[in-house]
C-alpha cells in the first residue's frame, strides 16, 4: 500500500484512494453527506472550535456522479474478500442503491442495515424519521464474515431454544422425536444471528465521545460493522472521516485504518481522537430498554386509566395530562402513609421543572379534610375520583 496503515490525510478522496495499492483493503465505510442540501455546522459547547461540511448540491445526478466516481475507485481498492458499507439516508438511499447494484453486481449486495434510533420529535405532519440505511456490499461472494449472534428475544419459548427442529414431509418445521416419541435436545444454540435492524441510540449531548462533529456517529455503531467482517489485523478505510469514528473504533479493535477527509478541521479533531480513543457505553443497551420502566405496572395502567401519558424517568412525575391550561404533570398515590412523601416528591419534580399546574391522583379514599390539607400545603390539586379528574382537566 502506498499510503501507509495509521494515517489520516487531508485529501479529497477521489485523489487519495488513488494512492491506495489495489486489492489491499478489508473494509471500506463511507459516510457520505447524504444529499440534505444544506450547510451542516456544530460549535463545541465551550465555543473553543467549530466544524462544518457542505451538502449542498446542483442536482440528484451531480451528488450521484461525485459518490459514483469515488466508490468505483473503493471497489478497486478491497481485497477479494471486502466488503463496502456505505451509510446514507432516505434523501438518495434509492438512487444510491441502484448505482451501488451497477457498480458492484446485485449479486453482491448482501444487506440494507437500518440504524435505528429514538428521538424526539418536533410536531411537523407525517411519520418521524428514525433511522438511516447502511448500504452491505462485497466485492466478491468470497467474502469475510463473522457470524454474531444475539439473545434470544423475551417471547422465545423454551422449546424453541433447547429442542431440535426439522423439516416435516410438508416442509413445515417439527421437534425432532425419538424413537419412545420423546423430544430431542439441540447441540449447542449461540442465540439468534445478528439481523438487519440495528438498535443502537444516537449519541447524546453529554456522551463522552461526543467531540461536536456535525452528524458524528457512535463508536459502537462503526464497532458492530467492522466486527462483522474484519479479524484482528485487517484494514479499514474511511474516505469520508470527518471526526473519525471508523478510526477510533478499528483502533480500539485492534484493526490497521486509514482515513480520508477534504477537512484540515477534521483531519486534525480525527488525530486527536486517535491519541486518545475513547468510546461512550450505552446504558440502554446493557440494560434493554425495559430496564427505564419504572418497575411498579400498577402506576402504569392508572396512569393510562385516565388517558395520561406515562413518563419513566422521574422520581416525581407518573404521567402528564393534556388539559385546557397546557400539560398538567401528576403523581398516583396508592396509600394514605405514601400522601406526604409523594406530594413532596411532585412539588420538588415541578419546581425544578417550573410546572404550574401539578396534581396528586390518589387511589384510595380520602376525607375531606385531609384532602384540603395536602392542596394547600404542596399547592396541589388533588383527585380521589377519577371522573372528576378527567371532566376537570381535559379538553
Ligand atoms: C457525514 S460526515 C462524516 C462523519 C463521520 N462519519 C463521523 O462520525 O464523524 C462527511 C464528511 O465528508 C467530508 N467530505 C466531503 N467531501 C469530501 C471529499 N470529496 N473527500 C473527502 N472528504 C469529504 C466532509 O468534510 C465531512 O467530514
């Protein structure tokens, strides 16, 4: 290889793969701009340092032609046994597809990975976009890929994970039986191979790789990718670096990398990075996301009962209520001993929160009295009855 292993370069890629040997690359990620036809720009949070890249484009055939050039040259460049992964999103997905199909034979195209992801929402009319496609193509059916498996999902019976399965006559799939008629264990099962739909979260603002590079992707992301197929040694190329995360991650397992980018800003943060690799844990991932719940269901279903929304992580706040005044957030207490620590929790919740509605759903009967007392010392409203709580506060 010309450009030698451990290097980021300032270079625009279609110029720099030039200098790559040929057949010398295991992987290749691209991360494009994706055709959003705008400036993208991040200021890191102290101000010291801003980065942007444009994506702006005269036409659908212009962005096609420059991605075309660069990935036919990236062809060229893997090895027999490498594989592309060209992450996009559904601004040209379709038309990217349709040039990746010509460039490297639709026999080759192995995966449409979506990266799927939570976030919220502005209320604009149509569905809420939540994921990105990532592109699996390689240069030959020759390829390298190691197989993941992952757990078995929650309503995977037993049966179905310790049993042997066979094909009937009728090509249905059975438990294979004995000949006393009894059911026949399985060898050894590693859980079920990874698919194609990829839950891992969005970095968040505070994440500790986050280095304020605009459309910055997660370590564990680039991780699962160069996992599936590279081994320890091999060499990954990332032609469009920016802050560098395919580096990071090759680095971090123990892979050769090489990265490109037309950014001197970006070259630089990528070097920095490199020196100091560091990867954000997901807390969502090693717990699952039933892990936010809150464990108590019975605060779930009274929280829905009067047709809230339920909120998970809060001390202080079960649900909200949309109402004539705007979001209402309420607490649902179960016990008369629970009334005081629960109005305390609530008053702290939306003080911090500047709520200025807040109410008390309590789940049992109360006097009189002792509901005027918890209203006027927490400055709540509270609610015995569920009728009159929905004609009081909703639309
Ligand atoms: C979507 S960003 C990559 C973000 C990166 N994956 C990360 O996690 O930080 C796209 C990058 O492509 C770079 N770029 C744009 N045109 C290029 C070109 N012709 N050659 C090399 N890099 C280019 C931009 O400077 C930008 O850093």
């Amino acid at each position: 290889m010309l450009v030698k292993a451990g290097t980021v370069i300032k270079a625009d890629c279609l110029k720099a793969l030039t200098a790559v040997a040929d057949n010398s690359i295991d992987l290749i990620y691209l991360d494009p701009p994706f055709f959003s036809q705008r400036e993208h720009s991040l200021t890191k949070r102290d101000g010291s340092e801003s980065y942007r890249f444009s994506d702006n484009w005269q036409s659908m055939a212009e962005y096609i032609n420059f991605l075309k050039a660069r990935i036919a040259l990236c062809k060229i460049k893997l090895k027999p046994t490498g594989s592309l992964f060209l992450h996009c999103d559904r601004s040209a997905s379709h038309y990217i597809k349709v040039m990746l199909d010509e460039i490297f034979n639709s026999e080759n195209f192995q995966s449409e990975i979506i990266w799927s992801y939570r976030r919220w929402s502005n209320s604009k009319k149509g569905l809420l976009s939540n994921h990105q496609s990532i592109f699996f193509y390689s240069k030959t059916a020759d390829f390298k890929f190691n197989q993941i498996f992952e757990d078995y999902s929650p309503s995977t019976n037993v049966d179905q994970i310790m049993q042997l399965r066979v094909r009937d006559e009728r090509n249905k799939t059975v438990y294979r039986k004995d000949n006393n008629g009894d059911s026949v264990l399985a060898k050894e099962k590693k859980g079920v191979p990874l698919g194609d739909v990829w839950d891992i979260p969005y970095l968040n603002p505070k994440a500790k790789e986050r280095v304020s590079y605009p459309t910055q992707k997660p370590v564990l992301l680039l991780e699962k990718i160069i996992s599936l197929v590279t081994s320890p040694g091999d060499i990954v190329l990332d032609p469009f670096c920016g802050s560098g995360t395919t580096l990071v991650a090759a680095k971090l397992l123990g892979r050769k990398y090489v990265g490109f980018d037309i950014s001197a800003e970006a070259v630089k943060l990528s070097e920095e990075r490199l020196a100091n690799p560091v990867k954000s844990t997901s807390k969502l991932l090693e717990k699952g996301r039933e892990s936010y719940r809150k464990n108590n269901p019975e605060v779930e279903s009274a929280v829905k009962s009067i047709g809230g929304v339920p909120v998970q992580r809060s001390k202080g706040i079960d649900g909200f209520l949309t109402t004539k005044s705007g979001m209402v957030p309420f607490k649902v207490v179960f016990k008369l001993e629970d009334l005081k620590s629960s109005a305390q929790l609530i008053t702290q919740s939306s003080a911090k929160n500047k709520f200025q509605q807040k109410a008390l759903l309590a789940k049992f009967q109360m006097k009189n009295s002792e509901v005027k007392k918890v209203e006027s010392e927490f400055q709540l409203i509270v609610f015995t009855d569920l009728k009159e709580l929905s004609e009081k506060l909703r639309r």
